[in-house]
C-alpha cells in the first residue's frame, strides 16, 4: 500500500516538474511577445523624449488636439 503510494506520488512529481517547465517556457514567450509588440519598452526615456522632441520641432499640435489634450506630452513625458 505505502508503496503504491509512493509511485503515485513520484509519478505526480515528475508531471509538476514538466507544468513546472512548460509555465517558464510560456513566460518566456510572452516577455518575447511584449518586446516584440512594444520595442519602445526597451528604449532609455531620454532617447524617447528625443524622438518626440525631433517629430514635434517646429510643428504645433492640430487646434483640436490642444484643446483636447493640453500639455498632454509634458505631462506624460515630463523631460520634454
């Protein structure tokens, strides 16, 4: 009886260990799928700010955007 026992404990074990295995392989895979859907996340924030400072020089932001979203960018990039 113990003995049966035991195999089915050893037998639950090594199937853990495979869930164990297949979980780190698909967390894996999602931080893969998050970098690769949003490279931006792997940019520094002044390179960021950059970027944003380069595409707005010169150019002022639409007349409805201002109203909409006034300061918008300082308050989500406040390096700018």
């Amino acid at each position: 009886m113990v003995a049966r026992i035991n195999d089915v404990i050893a037998v639950l074990d090594r199937r853990r260990q495979v869930l164990v295995e297949k979980r780190a392989a698909a967390l894996q895979n999602i931080d893969r799928y998050k970098v690769a859907l949003a490279p931006h996340r792997k940019l520094p924030k002044e390179i960021l700010g950059q970027i944003f400072k380069q595409c707005a020089m010169g150019r002022e932001a639409p007349p409805y955007f201002a109203r909409l979203y006034p300061r918008s960018l300082v308050v989500i990039f406040p390096w700018l």
